[in-house]
C-alpha cells in the first residue's frame, strides 16, 4: 500500500521535503492548482510525472485573484478527496499553505506584485482586472517556494498559460513552463472545478462553449470571418448562456494571421456561473482578401 504524498504547509517544510531530492540532483516538477481535482488536474500531474523525478501540487485558493463579488469564498474545499486523488495519481509532495503563509502581511496589503503588462487587462482580464495580478504574483511565489526545473498548467486557462510564459521570459525565471491539452467530459465540456456549480439545465447548456467552438475549428480553413460566423451559428439561441467573449486570436492572443496557428477563445456565463474554453485553429486566408 502506497503511503501516499508528503503533505506540507510551509516554506520551512517544503524546503525540508525537496532537500533530499536536491541533493541528489533529481528534477522538480511542479504543478499549481487550487484544489476541487478533476481529471484535468490529474492529466496534468501525470505530465509532471513524466518530466520530472519529483512531482510537487500546490493546493491553494489564492484570494488575491479572486476579484470583489466572485466566488472566493464559495470556491470548492475538497482537500481530503484531493489528497486520496493525488496518492492515486503518483504525488510526491504536496503543498497547501494557509493564505497567512503566503501572504503574511495579508492578500490585501500592498506590497510587491507582477503586473501583467496589456495582455493582463483584455479578455479574462476585461472582466477580472486584478486578476492575473494575482494570478502571476502566485506563480511568481510558488516557483521561488518550490523551485521547480518545469511548471505544468493547463491550456483550459489558456490566456493564463500565455502570460505565465511571457512572465518566465521577461523576468528571466529559471523553470520551463509546459502546457497541457485541455481534457474534456464525453460532451465536450471542459473539465473545470466552476462545473459544479451548474444545475441539470445548466449543464446541458454548458455543451454550447465546447460546440461553438469545435465549429469555429472546423470553418478554420475558410478564413477568420468563417470561424466566428460557424461559432456564433453554432451557439445559437442558447437562453441563458450570456457570452461574454467569441473571439479568434493568434496562438500567443496577438491579432491573428491567415496560414498561422490561432486560437478561438471563449467565456460564458451561465447563472451565476462563469466559464472558459479555447481551442487551436488552423487558420487560412478569408475568401475575399
Ligand atoms: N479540463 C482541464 N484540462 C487540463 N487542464 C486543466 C483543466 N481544468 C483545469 N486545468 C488546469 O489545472 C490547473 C489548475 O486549475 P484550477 O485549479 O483553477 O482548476 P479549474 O478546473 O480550472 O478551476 P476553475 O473552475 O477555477 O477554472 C491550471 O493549470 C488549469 O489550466
Ligand atoms: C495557476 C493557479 C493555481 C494560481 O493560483 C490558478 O490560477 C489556477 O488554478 O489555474
Ligand atoms: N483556473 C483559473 C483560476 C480562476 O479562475 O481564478
């Protein structure tokens, strides 16, 4: 019988967790998450296990992403199913500090922060203005916690990985970031802890994200004018799905460029309930240009 991860909650003992692995030279990977694990995450854990001879998962409802009025305090707590999932999934370490640990001074006290540059304001971050503030001065954190050689995210947060990449170049971090496939429910729904906040109904209209966009795709070699009209044709008259973006950007969410590799991005609410989903696309020429 396994005996399962090393759970840590502070700095002091993480260090003394990873020391032994130092010291030989063995390879870190690391996995931030907040909880709530899905098969998403899990994919994710097994990539890890894959790069690295240490897999290390953060745990941690961080509250400085989470902007006034959203679901901070509602965000799903599941840390014991989440541990039974990570001895499963083959976890050597697990972190799950206390929001005083990593923010001793407390998460609203002004202090040092990454900004994210332009890109932290459009999309995801027209809605949520502070929140990949938040999100990268987490990242920036964990990785000086856990000094990982990779750092694995999910391209479901695909606005997320793309910043956390320009954040690793720019700030000349040492860690390689790897991106994961976005796995989905046999609809194609993208997993995500936000699902279960969806009622029956909701649910079956939540099928609507993943289908605009397998039909935008689809129309990719047609042209960029082609993608959003078999997107949006594809939602449809979906009542009670309120868009609040469509949108096809080039894979590093520049404006995109006929013969390139772009992406369709979308988010949605449904109730009470926001989600996100993106998918690659082959791009060609509009008919008329
Ligand atoms: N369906 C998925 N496939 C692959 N990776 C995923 C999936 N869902 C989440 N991830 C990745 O897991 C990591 C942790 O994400 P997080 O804990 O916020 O889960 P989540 O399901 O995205 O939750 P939320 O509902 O808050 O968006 C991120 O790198 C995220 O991109
Ligand atoms: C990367 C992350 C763990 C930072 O809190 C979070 O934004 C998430 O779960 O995607
Ligand atoms: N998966 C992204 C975390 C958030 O929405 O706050």
């Amino acid at each position: 019988m396994s005996i399962g991860p090393v759970v840590v909650s502070t700095r002091g003992t993480l260090d003394a967790a990873l020391a032994p692995a130092r010291a030989q030279g063995l390879t870190v990977a690391l996995v931030p998450t907040m909880g709530a694990l899905h098969d998403g995450h899990l994919a994710l854990v097994a990539r890890a296990r894959d790069l690295a001879d240490v897999v290390v998962v953060s745990i941690f409802v961080n509250p400085t992403q989470f902007g006034a009025g959203e679901d901070l305090d509602r965000y799903p707590r599941t840390f014991d199913a989440d541990l039974e999932k990570l001895s499963r999934a083959g976890a050597d370490v697990v972190y799950h500090p206390e929001v005083t640990e990593m923010y001793p001074e407390g998460p609203g006290a002004v202090g040092v922060n990454v900004d994210p540059g332009p890109l932290g304001s459009e999309l995801e971050g027209a809605v949520r203005p502070t929140h990949f503030r938040g999100v990268l001065t987490v990242v920036a954190k964990l990785f000086g916690l856990a000094r990982p050689d990779f750092a694995v995210f999910g391209e479901k947060d695909y606005q997320q990985l793309v910043l956390i990449r320009q954040m690793v170049r720019t700030l000349c971090l040492p860690v390689v970031v790897v991106g994961c496939a976005t796995v989905r429910e046999d609809d194609g729904l993208a997993l995500s802890s936000r699902n279960r906040y969806l009622d029956n109904a909701q649910r079956e209209l939540a099928v609507s994200l993943s289908r605009a966009l397998r039909a935008g795709a689809d129309a990719g070699p047609s042209g960029a004018v082609a993608v959003l009209d078999a997107a949006q044709k594809a939602f449809g008259e979906a009542d009670g799905v309120d868009v609040d973006y469509l949108t096809l950007r080039a894979a590093d969410l520049t404006d995109p460029l006929p013969g390139q590799e772009a992406r369709l991005l979308v988010a949605a609410r449904l109730g009470s309930t926001r989600l996100i989903d993106n998918v690659a696309v082959s791009l060609g020429a509009d008919k008329d240009t």
